[in-house]
C-alpha cells in the first residue's frame, strides 16, 4: 500500500480531508493500478516495475484476477508461452475499460467534493444561525426574567394600592360618619340656638311691652277711608266661610283657564294627529298596492281600510268622550300604522340604496362634467374679480390726479396712445404760444392804458355829444352790460384758463346781452369783432334754443366771411372745450361704468344725456382742426389788421357811439 | 334720546309713582314731589330724620318714609299736604317698612324680626304677625293685591302663612319641607306660590293657594343650590338660577323641567350673537394734551365706547371665586324676563360683564352683551322687549331684538349710572348715580326704526 500512495501522492490531500472517503479507499486503492498506469508508464525505467521480464505471467495472472475482482470478464493473454508479449486486443479493451471506471469515479469524485463544500458551508450557515438563536434565546430570557421582575413589582404595587383604597374608603366612611355626626350635632345647635334665640325674642317683646315710657304709637291727623270705599266688617266666621270660597274662587278660575288651555292645545294635537293618520293612510295605501301582489294588495287594503275605520271609530269616540278605552285604541291603530309606516320607509330605503347604486353608476359622467362646469364658473369669477379690481385701481387713479384721470380715460375708450401723444404735443405748443400771447397780452394792456389816457382827453368832447344824444340812448341796463362786455373786449388775448372763466362768465349773462347786442348791430357802420364775441360764437352748447342756433349760424358766417381769425380761434377754443368735454364725458362715463358694476343701468335719461353728447362730439369732430402755430400768427395778423378799427386803440367816434358814460345825466 | 337736568337724591330714593305722575327723591331729611311732564316741585316735605326708604302707594296718593336709626315712619298725602302720620315703633325697632297693596296698611318689621306690626291708617288699629321669618325674600304679596305669603319660623320649622290682605285674616298656615326656607314669590297669576330653600340645598317647592304641595323640584344634591327664583310674566315659566351657572326652566303644567340654559366661558353657539363693549379712548397727541385739552377736562377723561359684533368663539372673561369665601361671587344672581316673557336677561356673577339674553320662544342663547365693566342694573322696559342696563360708569346701554347702542350721559362733571329704574309707561328711564338723578327720554319713534 505504501508504495501506491507513494506513486499517487497528489491524491492524499482530498483523501485525508474527506472522511467520507476513508471507508471506500480499499475499493479506491484497486482503481488505483489503472489509473495509474500512464503514470507508471512514464516512470517505467525509474522505477522498480511491477513487471519484469521474468513474471510476465505470474502478473498476468495477478492482473486477470484484479480484473474478475473489478468485475471485467476479459483477460489478458500472453501471446506466447513464455509469455514475453501480450496479445494487443483483450489488453486494449481491458485499458479501455479500466480507463473509463476510472474517469467514471473522477466525475463521482468531483461531485462529492463539490457536496461536500456546499455541505460544509451550509453547516456552517447552521452553526452561525444556531448561535445566533442561542443569543436571542439568552436575550429573551433575560426579558421574561425582567417582565416577570416588573409583575412582581406591579403586583406588590397593586397590592400595596389596595391597601391604601380600603384604608381611604374605611376613611371616607369614617369622615362621612364624622361629618353626619358633625351635621346632626350641628343641626341640634343650631335648633338650640334658635330656640334660645326665639325665647329670647319672646322675652325681649314682652319686656318691650311692659316697658311703657315709650309707647309705639301711631299719629294720625285724620284717619282715612278704605281705598276701595267700603267699610271695614268684624271679623266673623263668615267672613273667613267667603274668603274660602274667595280663594276657591280663584283657585278653580285659575284650572279653569288651564283647562280650557289644555283643552284647545288638547284638539289641536288631536287634528294634528287626526291630518298625520290621514296623511299616512293616503301615503300607505297606493305604495302597497303597487308593491305588492294583487291578492297581498286586496288584504293590505282592506285591513287599511279596516284601520281606517277603526281609526275614525276611534277619532269619534274620542272626540265624543275621550274614554281609556278609545285611548287605547287610538294608540295601538297609530302603533299599528307607525309599525306599517316604518317598514315601508325601511323598504324604500333599500330600493333607494339599490337605485342609488345604480344611479352613482350613471351619474360618474355627470358630476364630472359638473365639477367641470364649477371650475370653469370659478375662473370666470376669479376673471371677474380681477376685472374688478383693475377697473376699481383705475377709477382709483383718476381720483388721485387728474393726469392720471385723463391717461385712464384714455386708456379705457378707444383712444390710443397716439392720439395722446399727438395732444401733448400739440399741448405743448399751444402753452408756447400761450407765453408768447401774454407777452403780446401785456404789449397790448400797456396800449391801453396809453389809450385810457387819450380816451380821457376826448371826454370833453363826448361830452358834448352825449347832451345832444342823451333823450335817445339805450336802456340803462345794456348799457351797462355793454360796458362790462367793452371791458373784457379790452382784454384781447387770454390764457386758457381765463378763456374759460369769461367763457363761463358769458355764459351765465349770454342771452340776454345775445339779444341786445344783436340789435344794435346792425345799425352799427362798422361792426367790429371783439375777442367776448368770438368766444360767445364758440360756444358750442348742443341743447341751445333755436334762435340761438340760427344767431350762432349767422355770427360763424359772418365770420368766416369776414375773416379767418375766428374760425382758428374758434377751433383753438373747441379743441380746448372739445378736450374738457371730453374729460367730463369719460369721467361720466367712467361714473356710469362703476355705477353699472356695482348697480344696474336703470334709466333711459342716461341715454338721452349719452345721445347728447355724443352729437356733440361728432359736432366737434367735423369742426376743421387748424394747428396752433398757424392760429395764433393767424389771430396775431388779424389782431394787428384790425387795430385801426379797434375803438379802444383808435378811439369812437361821438357819432357813432351809441353809449354814452352816464355822467351826463348829471349835467341835466 | 334726550337727557333732562340733574337733581339731587340720596340714598338711592328716588321712586315714580305708579300711575307714572309724580316722581319723588328724598335729599337726606327732605322728600321732593315733582311733576314728571313738566320736572316741576309740586310738594316738599320735612321729615323728622334723613330717610332710609320711600315708598309710594299703591293709588299714588301717599308716600311713606322710613328712619329706620329712630324706628319712624311718617306718611304723606299728595293730595293734602297737611296731613300727615307719624308711626312710632318705639324701642323695638325697625329694620323694614313697607305699604300693603291697599295702601291702607303700613307693614312694620320689627328688629331681630321679632313680629311685624300692622298699622291700619283707616282705623288706626295695630295688629301683630308673630315669627316671622328673617330671610332673603319672606314676604311677598300677589300681583292683585289680595293675598300675602310670609314665611314663619316656629320651632326651628319653616312655615308659610297666607294672609288675606283686607282684613289680614290668617288663611292658610302649612308647614314646608324646607331646611331653611330662603324666599317665596307668588306666581303673577296669585294661584301658585314658590317656595325655596337656603342656598345649601337645592331645593324649589311648588305650593297651591290653598296650601296643597304642587311640586318639588331638585335638580342636584349637595353643592350650593338655589341663587335666584323667577317668574315670567305669564307664569308660562318658572326660571331658577343656581350656584352652578346655570339656569333652568319649569313649565307651569307639570312643573318638570323644559331646558337648562348653561353660561359657558366660550361661546360658540352660532344663532347667538354677541356684543361687545369696545372703548375708544380719544386718540391724544402729547403736544395737544396741554391747555387745550385739559380745560376741556370731561370731555378728555371720558372714553367713547360702542358695540362690536364679535365673531364667534367668544371667551368671556371669568373671575374665579375665591373658595374659602362664604357667598361665592359665581352663579346666576339676576333673572329677569322681559314684560312680553318673551325673552329672559341672566346675570353670571363671575363673568360680571356680560348680560345673556334668552329667546324663550325657541329656548336659546339669542345675545351676549360683554361690557368694559361689571354690570351694575338690568332692567326690562315694562311695556316693550327693551333692555336697560348700567356698569357704574357714565353710560346708558341699551339693547333691543333689534340691535344694542350705549349712551353717554351728558351730564356736567361725572354722572356715574349706579342704578336705573324705568318709567311704567317706557318712555322714560331714572339714571341713579351717587347722589344724583337724571331722566333720559327715550325718542318714540325709536321703536318705529
């Protein structure tokens, strides 16, 4: 055997490790020869052979009995006697079969060392889990030794608690006794006490009684009479007899009252009662005779009707004398009916259940358009809510500064940003040339009052000619007008502003000093333009009465006949009325659209004022729009051309002067 | 709303005659008359001592004045100033006085409650009543004037007597199962007297004309018990206060309870609104506050102060009673129903600030009036469901269904409101201050708003 493991030393390792192996290795040293016999082979010169020259057939033999061993039935066979060569053929076979055992119990062998790996890591898979088991174990022993420490304690605690509870009640017992004890004694003294107290009050009256240097005493003047007029009676049995029967008076006057109280609600309740068993019936009815079978609906409805009966028997009766027994039988027909109601109302809700379910079914779609619908509906408030503050921040605006109001105003008609940029613009240059007319203005006062002083110098003279005119002059009044009016004339150029004031000035006094001045006109040789006539030509009112129309007409006529100058001028001032219209029309409408968002438009005066002003606009729309640059030189030119006709720079003439200074009347 | 002059009072005395003439205040010794239209004197008259209580009768033609120091009553007519009557109690005493419902009687108690003295003005005779008892409420005579209750004490047992009031003839006399019998009121229909105990024990008992027991009611054992008792005008109801913040109803049928109504610190009860009391002190620069203001001196001390509707939950503020007090200041002390028993103010006394107001036709919580200060009167407009109230400052509030408003009294120096009393015809409210007196005329198309 020695030798073998010798030869086969690179198969000890795996020998000795498995232990599984060292029962079969008899069996695995008998492979052994064939497995290695390439081996041996190769080491045949070295070493010492298991066959010689000389035992060729004694190892033959020993090779055939290994081979019947193992179990091969073919045997090796010299070839010769001498037994020096081997026939090929059964040695071939032989190898061939031996080499398969052979590679037959490598494979076994590979599959057995690779079991026995995963057996060993599975083993130690076990172990580790093993301990760790055994450290859980440990732990939760210690835990059940801890909880059962804990219990001890609680139970102990428990134990200690009940003691103090029977301690505590055994003292509430005892205090409530005390107390009691304390309530009796208490309430004994307490009477003491008071009996004392009422026997010293008894004494106390009597001694005040006895004791007469001070008497109570009533002082009366002159006794009164009773309040109710009769006389006071004795004190007899019949008097207390009717004051009994006076109580009892009112004591059965007052349950009469609650009687006849009770009574009515009595019948009240009783129709109540009444209309419900009706109301019931009517509702039970016709449901069980469409619920149910024909036959179920004939019973059901005659014992309904028989209840009905019953019912109304019992109504009556009770109603006639509201005995026990119609009580009794009230109750239970409304049991009865309450029994039916109850039942029907519990069928009708598992038919509503059902049709509920079927119905939610239906109405998923439904509710989901309506969601829909909702959230649309919320952003279309959410819009309007964002509307309304925009529109409620702009009004702000206008509020604030009128600059503001004007660019609002625009931006909410349909004015663009153009036009307003062009109206600055234009703005702009109008207040340059506004400058250059006061420059102009002041040359002009200053000539004036030079002309003040020759008019002074003329006086004289006038003088004179007023004596000879005076039986024919005018009414005081216009002349008075006229002089105010010759005042502004005076004035011939003005600022906007001014503009407007003597505008509105005019306006208060227009009519009249309209119709006077037109009358005089045309008696007049020379009728000269003054500035007050331009601007009462310039007033564009749309609600204007016909004649003032018609006098409007002729003066826009004439001038434009006569001169250009108006008209620019006329067309400076629209455009600067035309621009205030326009504020306080956008203003008011800007008004009228905060009214409509937080009231309705009601009233048809609106559209008519609306219809006014829009003629108006168009009105002043279709005026021809003329820059002013060009109005002003315009005015300037005609300003200078007309100054030889202008009274007050070259003076009246006494002849054609129709109004005269009133201080003449005093020379009379 | 307007205010008239103020007068002088003492005392608090100061009382309109019931068919809502005359208007009578004592200024120590002295009693005033004045005619209420025109707030002219009509009569003074000099009583032997400063007087301690003023009574009118009930035909307006007398006025009693008690001192109570000097055991005196003297009477005095309207009608002929030179009559007069002088009742001396001698030295026994006299702790209270007051008229019978005639007017013809003059019902003295003595002290130490040893008797009540009846002095007839008719015939000038005296009759006793013996024990009575010396309680909250032991005399109470009904609405019509015909009967007087008067709780007794004999024997260390509580007795009820009725009296009937011509000719004090003794009608009933029953023993009740009280403890210690604190009060009785008649019911305003005179056929049910209630009767109930110390506050120790809660306990209301229910007692016929005759005597018969109608009903007891206890509504829990052995924490204090029974504040305040009301009847409703109707005698519908019968509201009972307690020391445990709540108030219950009974019915008049079954005398059982209908409803509790509870005074929570928080109020979350959404049908009920409340008003609450917001000062505005006037908002004083530094600078401003020199000459100017200071010689407008009322006028800078004075604080504005209006309702606010708050928005619901409330908290009230609440006072803890101190709890080794006798008389805890907790619990409902005042109980009044409106003339049309359609609604019931409450006090609590430890929220002081706050007066509830109750629907009694849908039984609940309608407003809650929470004041700056402690709530000093509560007074209902016998004629209209209108609320008057005062907090010892110088305002008048007012409420109504339909709404609430404070007044400012405008009254030169500092008019503080302590009390008030309504004219019986509701146009006119008596604002008590400390010696002082003034008439606020309510507008009469007021309630036309």
């Amino acid at each position: 055997m020695g030798e073998w493991r010798a030869t086969n030393a690179y198969m000890e390792g795996p020998e000795i490790s498995s232990i599984s192996h060292v029962t079969i290795s008899p069996s695995r040293h008998n492979h052994v020869p064939g497995y290695s016999f390439p081996l041996s082979r190769s080491s045949y010169s070295v070493i010492s052979a298991f066959c010689t020259e000389d035992n060729v057939p004694q190892s033959i033999s020993y090779l055939n009995q290994e081979l019947a061993v193992l179990g091969l039935s073919m045997c090796i066979e010299a070839s010769s006697a001498e037994g020096a060569s081997l026939k090929a053929v059964p040695v071939l076979n032989t190898m061939y079969e031996l080499l398969q055992i052979n590679k037959r119990n490598m494979c076994a062998l590979e599959e057995m060392e690779k079991e026995q790996l995963k057996k060993l890591s599975t083993l130690e898979h076990i172990q580790i889990s093993n301990s760790r088991l055994k450290d859980q174990l440990e732990l939760s022993m210690r835990e059940k030794s801890g909880l059962h420490e804990t219990e001890r304690q609680l139970q102990l605690k428990i134990k200690t608690l009940q003691s103090c509870l029977k301690t505590e009640k055994e003292e509430v017992q005892k205090l409530q006794s005390i107390i009691a004890s304390r309530a009796s004694q208490y309430s004994h003294d307490a009477k003491r006490k008071e009996r004392e107290a009422a026997k010293l009050k008894e004494r106390l009256s009597q001694l005040l009684v006895d004791r007469k240097e001070r008497k109570l005493a009533i002082d009366v003047l002159n006794s009164l009479g009773r309040s109710d007029g009769k006389r006071s009676m004795w004190k007899t049995a019949k008097l207390s007899a009717s004051h009994e029967s006076e109580m009892y008076k009112t004591l059965l006057g007052d349950y009469e009252t609650s009687r006849k109280a009770l009574i009515l609600e009595n019948a009240e309740l009783k129709k109540v009662l009444q209309q419900m068993k009706k109301e019931m019936m009517h509702i039970l009815a016709p449901r069980q005779q469409s619920t149910s079978g024909a036959t179920a609906a004939d019973d059901s409805q005659e014992q309904v009707e028989s209840d009905e009966e019953k019912a109304g028997n019992t109504s009556r009766e009770a109603f006639d004398h509201s005995c026990e027994l119609a009580r009794e039988q009230l109750l239970n027909s409304i049991r009865q009916q309450w029994r039916k109601l109850r039942n029907h109302v519990e069928k009708l809700d598992q038919v509503s259940q059902v049709h509920n379910q079927m119905e939610s079914n239906k109405e998923t779609i439904p509710l989901e358009t309506h969601e829909d619908e909702m959230e649309r509906m919320r952003q279309e408030v959410q819009q309007c809510r964002e509307f309304i503050h925009a529109q409620q921040q702009l009004l702000q605006q206008q509020l604030n500064t009128s600059f503001d109001d004007e660019t609002a105003a625009l931006l909410n008609d349909c004015y663009t940003l153009e036009e307003k940029e062009r109206l600055k613009e234009e703005w702009k240059l109008f207040e340059e040339q506004k400058k250059n007319f006061e420059k102009e203005r002041k040359n002009f006062t200053e000539a004036a009052i030079r002309l003040g002083r020759e008019k002074m110098s003329f006086e004289e003279d006038r003088a004179a000619w007023l004596k000879n005119h005076f039986l024919n002059a005018t009414p005081f009044a216009n002349r008075r007008r006229y002089s105010s009016s010759d005042g502004q004339s005076a004035l011939s150029v003005r600022s906007e502003p001014e503009v407007r004031m003597s505008s509105a000035k005019a306006k208060r006094s227009k009519s009249p000093t309209y119709t006077t001045f037109s009358t005089p006109k045309p008696s007049r040789s020379s009728p000269v333009p003054s500035t007050t006539e331009l601007y009462r030509t310039l007033r564009l009112l749309p609600d204007g009465s016909c004649s003032k129309h018609s006098n409007r007409g002729r003066w826009l006529e004439t001038s434009t006949v006569e001169e250009g100058h108006p008209q620019i001028k006329s067309n400076l001032q629209a455009r600067a009325e035309h621009r205030r219209r326009k504020n306080r029309y956008y203003r008011s409408a800007l008004g009228k659209r905060k009214r409509t968002n937080t009231q309705r438009m009601s009233s048809s005066s609106n559209l008519t004022t609306m219809k006014k002003a829009v003629q108006q606009l168009r009105f002043e729309a279709s005026i021809n729009r003329v820059k002013v640059s060009q109005a002003a030189v315009d005015l300037q030119q005609f300003c200078l051309q007309n100054a030889l006709q202008d009274p007050l720079l070259t003076g009246v003439s006494s002849s054609t002067n129709p109004f005269r200074p009133q201080k003449v009347c005093s020379f009379l | 709303m307007n205010f008239s002059e103020v007068f002088k009072q003492s005392n608090h005395l100061c009382k309109v005659s019931p068919d809502g003439k005359y208007l009578a205040t004592c200024v120590q010794y002295r009693l005033v008359v004045r005619d209420l239209s025109t707030l002219q004197i009509l009569q003074l008259y000099t009583c032997l001592d400063q007087v301690s209580h003023m009574e009118w009768s009930s035909d307006s033609l007398f006025i009693l004045c008690a001192m109570y120091k000097r055991g005196l009553v003297q009477v005095w007519s309207l009608e002929q100033p030179d009559w007069h009557c002088k009742i001396d109690e001698g030295s026994i005493g006299l702790v209270s006085s007051r008229w019978s419902p005639d007017g013809r009687h003059i019902l003295n108690t003595t002290e130490f409650h040893l008797r009540i003295t009846v002095w007839s003005l008719c015939t000038k005779a005296v009759s006793y009543i013996k024990y009575p008892k010396a309680c909250q409420k032991g005399i109470d005579f009904s609405r019509d004037g015909c009967y007087m209750a008067l709780a007794e004490r004999r024997d260390c047992k509580d007795y009820v007597s009725i009296f009937v009031c011509d000719d004090w003839h003794l009608l009933r006399h029953f023993e009740t199962e009280t403890q210690d019998l604190a009060g009785l009121e008649w019911s305003p229909n005179g056929c049910v007297l209630a009767v109930w105990d110390s506050c120790l024990e809660y306990k209301v008992l229910l007692y016929s004309l005759d005597g018969r027991l109608l009903s007891t009611y206890c509504a829990y054992e052995w924490s204090l018990g029974v504040k305040s008792v009301s009847w409703s005008p109707s005698s519908q109801f019968l509201a009972i206060g307690s020391y445990d913040e709540k108030v219950r109803i009974l019915n008049h049928i079954t005398w059982k309870k209908i409803i509790q109504f509870e005074h929570p610190a928080t109020i979350d009860n959404t049908k009920a609104i409340v008003y609450k009391e917001v000062d505005r002190r006037p908002a004083v620069v530094s600078d401003e506050l020199s000459l100017h203001n200071i010689t407008m001196g009322s006028t800078l001390f004075s604080t504005q102060s209006k309702y606010e509707i708050c928005p619901l939950p409330v908290q009230i503020p609440v006072v803890k009673p101190e709890p080794d007090r006798a008389n805890p200041k907790i619990g409902v002390s005042v109980l009044a129903f409106s003339s049309d028993s359609r609604y019931l103010a409450t006090k609590n006394d430890n929220m002081a600030t706050a007066v509830w107001v109750w629907d009694m036709q849908k039984m609940s919580l309608d407003t809650v009036l929470e004041h700056t200060s402690a709530v000093r009167c509560v007074m209902w407009d016998p004629r209209r469901p209108r609320l008057a109230l005062c907090t010892g400052n110088s305002k008048l509030y007012l409420w109504s269904p339909g709404g609430c408003v404070s007044v400012q009294v405008p009254a030169e120096g500092s008019f503080q409101v302590q009390s008030l009393k309504w004219h019986c015809s509701g146009d006119s409210v008596i604002l008590l201050g400390k010696d002082q007196l003034c008439l606020c005329y309510m507008d009469t198309d007021y309630e036309e708003k």
